[in-house]
C-alpha cells in the first residue's frame, strides 16, 4: 500500500487533494503564494541581494499610435550616441515596476503605465532582465536641452529608418512586443514572427501578466510539473511532507533559473530521468518584493512543465518508428514525491489545453 501512494496518490485524503487542487487553480489564474519552504537545492543557494549576487534589468517597449517605438540614445561612453530602449538596473528598494517607471522617466522624459511583462530573459539567478509592454501616461519627450548621464535624448522610431543601435537584440524584442500590443491597430495584412518553434499572429498570447507584491529571499522556481499519459490522463508530480504541495527549488548560479524543475525530478526518478525530457512551457506568474535589501530581493518563478518520454524516432535499424504513450507516469523512487492525478474535469482540460498549447509568459535562457 505504501507504493502505491508513492507512485499514484492514492492514499491521498480528499482534503489535501482539494488543497492542490487549489494551489494549482491558483496559479492557473495568474495567482501566487508566500514562498514558505524550499524543498530543494536551498544549501546552495545565497539569498537574493542587489548589487552583490543578483542584478536585474527591467527594459521598456512603448508605441505611439503610429506603432513607432520609443528609443533613447545613450550618454554612456562605452556606447555614446548609440539608440537602444529604455531600460536599466534595478536599485535597491524597487519593485520591478518602479524600476520600469524610474527608468522611462530618466530617459526618456515620459511617465509610463506598465501593461505586461512580455518576456523574461535569464542568465542563471545572477543576471535575469525583465522586458515590459506598457503606454505612456504623462510627461514629454526628452530633447538634447535635457541631456544628461542618463541619456541624450529619446525619439520615436519608425523601425525603418537608419538607426546607430547598441545593440540588435532588441529588434526582435520590438517585433516581440508589436505582435502582442493588445493596444496595437490591426493592419490588413498578417504579420507574423517565429518564436520557440511557434508562429504567433498579431495578437497577445497571453494574458496580461504584471509581477505579485509578494516577498522572496532566495531566487526560485516553485513548478507545476505535468505528465500526460494516454488517454489523456494527467498527473502532477507532488513533495509529500509537511503536507502534499508543488516542489519549490532554489535557482542555482551553475545552471539557468528553470533548471530548478530537472533538480525536483532528478530526486524523485533517478532512474527515469535520463529517459525523459523535461520542459519549462512558461510562467504562470511572478513574484517580486524587494522593499527590504537583502530579504526581499529574491524572486519566485510559478512556472508551467511538463515530463515526456524521449521516445526515439528512428529504430536500430534507422527506419522511423512510433512508440506508444505510457498510460502512466514513471514510479517515483523517493519517498518524498508522489504523483498525483487530476480527477477534476474541467481542471485537467485546463491543463491539458496549457501542455499542448501555452499561453504562457515565455522565459528564455542566454547561456
């Protein structure tokens, strides 16, 4: 009897299956929680501490009604008279929005609305930039009369005219927030852009998705990890004690952010780790404080994976191959997980429909 709950949940009591059932509602709607334990990779980890083991960057996209994008050329030396956006290093005692706001201000001249985060981009647990779409609300377009160690000027590009930029990363990011400006007029020809594999059309992909006010002292990702097997049954992979609740991992600085969900089932399927891919589809929500230097300067990562098989395609003899789905999800060999099934209806085709095709704000690894 105790395998059996360690490998399907089965001894579950029906309050604590309602209880996840409500943590991973909670999360499907863009909600999040204190982070109240971490279940792994914590001994490792340094809490979160800016201008010392963390730096964040927060990065601006911004149209005007002519879908012409807001630049600023830089007055720093090493990229004089360059045009990048607006962006810059998160300060101590800043949420991520301030920093957003504070930085246009600086640069630009504007007063800005964030609408979204657009995309988060990372580089381990030490450098993680934070790309927002927002609008303008107040202010005035910063002239050279204003000049100073901030920036030169700003202007509004057209994205066709020539432009000394300091660097071409950001054309894809003003592509990137084109495509998903809920704001933006629609034009009669489709427009479309590649991104991980996918084609994503003029329109948002996902739901507006602004940081939690919610403290963290370390970086980490707490995951809603998925396995869907035959028949379209879904599990998710649980940490048993103190009571059944989604594994929580420090970020470590060896590794990207969301190598925090290999970590959890790398413990839980040593066996079967190697024999499976696992994937972080997006995050469901983010969560921020920084109020307190050095306690709550860390950041939580609620994000969407999902555990697969690594079928091969081909067989021995290079000829394609199919392989059948497991019906079930690989035997946990620690006692501390257990996978859990999704008995609720409307909650596993929510999930089902979040594995197959998310709509999800993406991070993106640099290393």
């Amino acid at each position: 009897m105790e395998r059996s709950r360690i490998q399907t949940g089965m001894e579950m009591t029906a309050k604590e299956r309602r209880q996840v059932e409500e943590q991973v509602e909670q999360l499907l709607s863009g909600q999040g929680s204190e982070v109240t334990l971490c279940d792994l990779g914590l001994e490792l980890s340094k809490p979160a501490t800016l201008r010392k083991n963390v730096t964040y960057i927060v990065c601006g996209i911004i149209f005007n009604e002519q879908e012409e994008v807001l630049m600023v050329q830089e007055a720093k030396p090493d990229c004089y008279k360059q045009w990048y956006l607006p962006a810059g290093r998160v300060e101590v005692g800043e949420s991520l929005e301030e920093a957003l706001r504070r930085e246009v201000k600086e640069e630009a001249g504007f007063d800005c609305q964030p609408i979204t985060l657009l995309l988060i981009q990372e580089q381990g647990p030490q450098w993680i930039r934070f790309i927002f779409l927002a609008r303008i609300t107040g202010g005035s377009l910063k002239t050279l009369t204003a000049a100073d160690q901030e920036s030169l000027q700003a202007s509004w590009w057209d994205r066709q005219s020539s432009l000394s930029l300091r660097g071409r990363d950001i054309l894809r990011l003003i592509d990137y927030g084109l495509r998903s400006d809920p704001n933006a007029p629609t034009r009669t020809r489709t427009m479309v852009t590649t991104w991980r594999g996918q084609r994503y059309h003029r329109s948002p992909w996902h739901g507006a998705s602004l940081p939690l006010d919610l403290s963290c002292r370390h970086i980490v990702q707490r995951t809603l990890l998925l396995f869907v097997g035959a028949e379209k049954r879904v599990w998710i992979l649980l940490v048993q004690a103190p009571t059944p609740h989604l594994p929580t991992a420090a970020a470590l600085k060896t590794h990207a952010v969301t190598w925090a969900a290999n970590m959890a089932v790398q413990e839980a399927l040593p066996t079967s780790y190697y024999d499976h891919d696992v994937a972080t589809l997006g995050v469901l929500s983010l969560q921020h404080n920084g109020r307190q230097h050095g306690r709550t300067d860390g950041v939580c990562f609620n994000t969407l994976a999902a555990l697969a098989p690594d079928l091969p395609q081909r067989d021995e003899d290079g000829l394609a191959a199919e392989r059948p789905a497991p019906a079930t999800p690989p035997p946990v060999e620690n006692p501390r997980y257990v996978w859990m099934e999704v008995r609720a209806p409307a909650l596993r085709e929510e999930l089902l429909r979040q594995s197959q095709n998310p709509t999800l704000l993406p991070i993106q690894s640099l290393y």
